[in-house]
C-alpha cells in the first residue's frame, strides 16, 4: 500500500530557528569528509586543496579559544575571512565545502546561495544578519552571479558577516553543456564581492569535468493511466506527494522558498500528472527551487506530459538563468531516471 498525500495541500509555517536549522549539508553530503575525497594524482591542486581547507577549518572559530587574556596577547591569526573554491564541474568542490562544514565547529550554517537570498527574503536584511553574526562559519554553495541585485545582496551581507568575525566558504555555480569552459572564474567572484574581494583566499581546484557532457537524455514520460500502477509497484510501503503538475505550479506561487524544503518534509517520492511547459519567468525560477529541494533529498520522480528536457521554453534555456534551467533539468532528469529506470541519480 502506498500512503498518498498532496503538496498541494501544504501550507508549512515556519518559525527563524527552524529555518535556520536547515541551513545544513544535503544527505548527499552528509557524512562526507576530508578523508573520503579522493584526489586525483594527476591533479596536484586538488590534494592542495584539502589541506588548505584543513587548515582554514582549523581556523575557524580559533579566536574564540583561551579568554580575554589569549585575545590580547596572542598571535594574531593570519588566516583571511574566506576562501573560494575555484573549479570546473564535478570536481568535487561541494564534496570539500561539505568536509569543511562538518570539520569545523558550530554554531554554522551551510546553504546555496539561492537559499541564502531566500532566507533574506523571509527574514529580512537585518533580521538575516543578526541571526548569522552568531556563527563561527557560513558556507555559501554555488554563488551566482546572473542576479545582479542578489549579488549585490550577498557581497553586503558576506561584508556585514566578516566584519561580525565569521568565516566565509564559497563555491562557484557550474554546469555541463555547452557553457564555456564550465567553471566560474575566480576574477569574476572576485570583482562582483567587491570591498570583500581581498578577504577571500582563491583556491583552485584542477581536474576533468567527468560530468561534462551535456544535458542526460530524459526517460520518455509516462501516460497519466499508467502513473497509478507504477506508483504502487515502485514504491510500496513509501510517502508519495501526488499532483496535477499545472495545479502544483500554482500552489507554489503561496509558499515562499525558503519554506520548500518543510513542503516536501516526509516525502519519499512524487507522481506528477500531466506536466507542461512552463512560460513565465518567475514561475521558472520558484521551480527552480523546488527542483533542487527535491535533489537534496533523493526524492524520485514518475511523471506523465511533456519530457523535463522540455519543462522550460527555448528562450529560457538560452537566456540570462540558463545554469539555473539546465541544473534543474538535469537534476529532475536523474530523478525520473531513478524512478523508471533505477538507476541512481
């Protein structure tokens, strides 16, 4: 028997510190260490980059240490308030932003920087920044630059967090395809933080992009008589969130993003019947969101409608939010993938 509920029937409040308690690695990368990252021998930057970010963690919330007395007289640390992760994709740089979360002392938080902007969104500025003053860490995964107003938005509130004493972890938004060289430069980061730009040590991470090849072929979708017997035979005994896909869009225009990840709380997979091409921007983006909540927590997939390679319009596939599309693309892709054909994503 498959236990079925409707997203489209939650509404999740949300109080700041269970917002806040949410600001940690996704189970993808929650055991993830130092130890288990695998360097690549050819590649002598990225053994490099584990012990520069072993030290970096060390540092973290070293100050703290040793009272009034050890403040005044000792040394003074020479470690910068950041450090920025510099690579191609799927070279593992998410891998040692998680190590370092989990290396280091709390209290800290880890999140995208969608999520961050998100939780601005909910809390406001100010609100935001006094709740993370009190952190000894904030890692920032995926910094984007193609909201010039959201960047602006983080640089000041990486600025107001560095001069509270908390150490600053980021890494870059890169995707497979045709988009260039498929990282993100450190000179741009660098020129878009600004004042903080010299407060961050750049630490280049080398390798082949092994996922760089283009969008995955997505599985052919499902008629919507047949979702009903598929959901009983794949997932049995499971939680299943089951929706009309066009009633769904609708209903996220109601909960703000922050509140995504509560949305699908519990949730061990989702049925959506008849998904379409979404047209509106703003729409696109609240997706966006929920697509990489529902990658976070391995949730699969069964849908009928059109094929998620084409869940997006062709101008939005080219246009300034391209990485975001072709990110969810992907990562909705793997999990339909997982669902109709087991195979992990």
């Amino acid at each position: 028997m498959v236990h079925i509920e409707q997203l489209t029937a939650r509404m999740p409040s949300v109080s700041v510190e269970e917002l806040l308690k949410g600001f940690y690695p996704s189970p993808r990368f929650g055991e993830v260490s130092f130890d288990s990252y695998r360097p690549d021998p050819s590649q002598p930057s990225q053994a490099n980059a584990v012990k520069v970010l072993s030290s970096f963690a060390d540092a973290v919330g070293a100050e703290d240490n040793g009272g009034l007395f050890k403040k005044l007289f000792a040394k003074k640390t020479t470690s910068r308030a950041g450090i920025y992760l510099d690579g191609g994709f799927g070279v593992g740089k998410t891998h040692l932003l998680a190590s370092l979360w989990h290396r280091s002392p709390g209290p800290k938080a880890f999140g995208t920087f969608v999520e961050y902007t998100n939780l601005v969104g909910a809390l406001s500025f100010r609100k935001t920044v006094d709740a993370l003053s009190n952190y000894k860490l904030v890692c920032i995964d995926e910094f984007e630059l193609d909201d010039p107003g959201d960047t602006v938005l983080m640089s000041r509130l990486m600025r107001e967090l560095a001069d509270a004493g908390v150490k600053l972890a980021a890494t870059s938004n890169t995707l497979p395809g045709s988009l260039g060289e498929g990282r993100f430069a450190a000179v741009d980061f660098q020129r878009e933080i600004q004042v903080l730009a010299d407060q961050f040590d750049v630490v280049r991470i080398d390798g082949e992009d092994f996922r760089h090849r283009g969008l995955p072929a997505a599985p052919a979708p499902l008629k919507t008589e047949e979702l009903k017997h598929r959901m009983r035979s794949e997932f049995k005994g499971q939680t299943v969130a089951v929706d009309d896909f066009r009633t769904l869009v609708d209903h996220l225009a109601g909960v703000h993003p922050s509140r995504y990840r509560q949305l699908i709380s519990g949730i061990d997979a989702v049925v959506w019947r008849d998904v379409d091409t979404i047209t509106e921007q703003a729409v696109a983006l609240r997706f966006v969101v929920l697509a990489d909540r529902l990658y976070d927590k391995d949730v699969p997939i069964l849908a009928s409608g059109v094929p998620f390679d084409k869940l997006f319009t062709e101008e939005m596939m080219a246009g300034g939010y391209m990485k975001k599309y072709f990110r969810a693309v992907s990562r909705l892709t793997a999990l339909a993938r997982e669902a109709q054909n087991h195979e992990p994503s």
